[in-house]
C-alpha cells in the first residue's frame, strides 16, 4: 500500500510539472528534481502503524493507530510487536496477557515466524488471541500474508494437534476459535502449512504455504508427501527429499525422525544441513514438537537446532537491470540470507555483480568494468532516505558513460534500492560530497524517487 501511494504521488507531481516519464527517445530519462521536501525524506522519523487489541469486555478485536520509529524492516515488525506485547494506550482496549515477550522474528517472502515467551498456564484461547492480534497487525502493516506463532517454542495446539500457519482473522476471535475446535475434533483436519524448499543456486531455503488435509494420526506421513512433491517454482527451487521418497520409511517418536532404507538426501554435507533446515522448518510449523530435531539416516545421525537451520533461511529481493538494447530497465530475482534482505549493501553487492544464471537474457550489467563494491564508502538509512557514499572512481566511471547509460546506472540503483517498503529515495554522494549534475540531463542535487516508467512494461 505504501508503495502504491508513493508512486502515485510522483506521477501527481510529474504531470503538475508538464513531464512524462514515458517521453520519447533521450528526453524520456530526465524526471524533474526541484530541490524540495517532497524530493527529500531525509526527515521523517516516525510512521503510524495499526495494532490489534482485545475490546474490554468482548471477545473481538480492534484497533489503535501507534507512532512508530522508522527503521528497515526487520526493525518496525520487530518493534511493532512489541508494542503489541506491551499492550493498548487506550482503556477501551484490554492488554493481550502479562509476561508476554518477542524472543525472534524471522521474515522470509510473505511468511513471518515470530516466536514470543508466554506464562506456562497460558490457555489455548487466549493464545489464538494472542496470534491472532499477532498476525492481524503484521499483515496491516507490512507485505506479509501468513504468519507462523510458536509460544515458548510450540505452535498453538488444540486435541493435540498443530493450527498450522495464521492468515489475516475477522476479529472476531471467540467465534473463529469455536469453529478451529470444531473443525480439529474431526478425523482430518485442513491447516496451512509452511513448506520449505531448497535453493541450489545459493544455498538457501523459501517458504510456501499450502492448504494440506491432514488425518488424525497420519499428520507426519502427509506432510512428508506435500513436501516431497516438491516446489510450485520447480524451475528455481527443489524439494528438500530426493531420490524415491516413501514416507512409510520414516518414524518418528518424539523429536527423534528415522529415515530408513534408501538415503533421500544428497551426500554432499551441505546439502544435506539444507535438507534438514527444510525439515526443520516445515515440521516445528506443522506438528506439535518444538526443536531441535534429531534425524536417523543410513548415513548417520544428523541434529538440527533452531539458530542453524535460520542460517539457512533465505529471501528473494528484486533487482533492476539494464536491458540489453539499453532501452529500459528489467526485474530480476535473486535469493539473499534472509537476515540481510534489508540492507542496501547487499542489493548493490547484487547489481554489481551483474545477472546471474537463470536471469532473464535481456538482462545487461549495470554498473561500468572498474567499479566494485569497494567504491561504495557506505549506505546508511536516514528515515526513508538510503545516502549511498560512492568514491571519485565511482564518479569518473560514471561521466565515462553516455546519457543513456549514466541514467539506467542511476535508477538501476535507485529501482533495486526503494523496492523495500521502508525506502522511498536514494541520495547520492561523492567522497562525502553532493555531486550535482552529471552530463546535461542527469542531476544528483536532490535524493531520487524511484523511475516506474524505466521499467519494462
């Protein structure tokens, strides 16, 4: 949503000013850039985010707008369920429990896991309260769809079984909690579950949620199934079991998992600590244990704990390169950590790089031979506003280029950097100073907005 609004606003802004961003030949690359407060985010410090909270006295929930610091963000989800934990400013609003805290939040996609410490004797409805608030306020506020809560380590339980992953609620939280009981003293019950496939190219995993009918007792082996069918993105990603997967040859008791027969994964090490961080993953969301989980396999015996499987968690982030006629520019995907999705320094890391395998063919390298990332002196976050310090070499090779070139350079960097929802514009300077004009048409006085119509339709 708030992307939509700013780009919105820049194209308002365009037409008062009589410029289109979809002019013909050079003239289509030179946007307006009056030095002004529109231009500049560099001083905004808080944004409003919306929490849900329990009605007093009723069983639904409702909202409290809460000015939040800016951040990236990793920081604002972090520090908006916080202030959720902490409880309402208003007294028409009730606390969602005491002794409540944010141990972790993992971002990866659209799915957020958050794990939070309760009281032992927390009961099953008020903890589907709890994540239900939970889930409600971080899809509000950020590009979230679903949302893993375990309390303490486990995912909320009811007649013994895993809810699975949390969407976006009615509020309405006694009746919604009535029907979840309803639905799980049936012999098969339907939840979301969290799924994590493999990324060879980088050696990382993503998440993808589906909607698995699970039979009373048979939970495991049906898990096991979805995820051995392997990823929707068959093309980028692969199921973390290979070989002629049955899941009658996998036990389970406890947190202790037997592979028998057959090996179903790689025996190259690292492969096989993804496969088992997938594991990981997908079996703490969808069943009643919490971690670490041993795995038997006819290699040996394999743990995985919680901070090494998050190792292995990944994030696609989108990059804009040049097309190789240099007419406009084009979206590309790369998997990052997911612990490093949000800085500048590695999107830029990225774009210098250049596309990789896989990359659409009418991707072209951005930044000119001779620049590396030792030429970025820092990227800092100052409100909305990333401030990208680039050395003289940086300078020179980009003078070097023509009109063209210099301005798909340009907004490559300031497209890949404003994509997350917590950046709107890029200032750039030059060994600490402002550059001003490069070439005729290309200015850098002003921080930019991202250029929606260099953007291949």
């Amino acid at each position: 949503m708030k992307r939509i609004i700013r780009t919105a606003a820049l194209l308002l802004v365009l037409l008062l000013c009589g410029c289109s961003a979809l002019r013909e030949d050079s003239a289509r690359y030179s946007l307006p850039q009056p030095e002004g407060s529109f231009f500049s985010q560099e001083q905004e410090e808080s944004w409003h985010a919306v929490l849900y909270f329990p009605q007093r006295g009723e069983n639904r929930l409702l909202t409290e707008m809460r000015q939040m610091p800016l951040g990236s963000r990793q920081a604002e989800a972090e520090a908006v369920v916080s202030a959720l934990l902490d409880g309402p400013h208003t007294s028409a609003l009730s606390r969602l429990g005491a002794g409540l805290s944010l141990e972790e939040l993992e971002l990866s996609q659209e799915v957020a896991n958050v794990y939070l410490r309760v009281p032992v004797g927390m009961g099953d409805e008020a903890r589907f309260t709890l994540a239900s608030a939970v889930t409600n306020t971080l899809c509000q506020n950020f590009s979230i769809r679903y949302v893993n809560v375990f309390f303490s380590g486990q995912t909320l339980q009811i007649e013994g079984r895993s809810v699975g992953t949390f969407t976006v609620s009615s509020g309405e939280v006694h009746r919604d909690f009535l029907e979840l009981q309803a639905a799980f003293a049936e012999e098969d019950a339907e939840i979301n579950a969290t799924l994590y496939f493999v990324d060879e190219s980088r050696g990382l995993l993503l998440p993808e949620v589906r909607r698995i009918l699970l039979p009373k007792g048979g939970e495991l082996p049906a898990l096991l199934n979805e995820l051995a069918l392997g990823p929707t993105r068959k093309t980028q990603l692969k199921s973390p079991l290979s070989g002629e997967f049955l899941s009658e040859q996998v036990s389970a008791k406890e947190n202790i998992y037997t592979f028998a027969g057959q090996p179903f994964f790689a025996a190259d090490e690292n492969a096989q600590q993804l496969a088992m961080a997938a594991l990981y993953y997908t079996l703490c969301g969808a069943l009643p244990q919490g971690g670490p989980l041993t795995f038997v396999l006819p290699q040996g015996e394999r743990t995985m704990t919680h901070a090494r499987a998050s190792a292995c968690l990944g994030q696609s982030i989108r990059l804009y390169f040049p097309q190789i006629d240099l007419s406009t520019l084009t979206p590309v995907e790369h998997t990052v950590a997911a612990a490093q999705a949000d800085t500048a320094m590695i999107r830029l890391q990225e774009l210098i790089a250049g596309p990789a395998a896989g990359d659409s063919q009418r991707a072209w390298t951005a930044f000119p031979e001779g620049v590396t990332i030792d030429d970025l002196y820092s990227a800092d976050l100052n409100g909305r506003t990333i401030i990208l310090d680039f050395s003289e070499n940086f300078r020179q090779k980009l003078c070097d280029l023509s009109e063209q070139k210099q301005v798909l350079l340009i907004y490559s960097i300031v497209n890949t950097l404003t994509e997350p929802e917590h950046v709107s514009s890029v200032r750039f300077l030059v060994e600490g100073q402002i550059p001003g004009q490069i070439g005729e048409r290309l200015s850098l006085i002003a921080p930019l907005l991202p250029n929606p119509g260099l953007i291949e339709a």
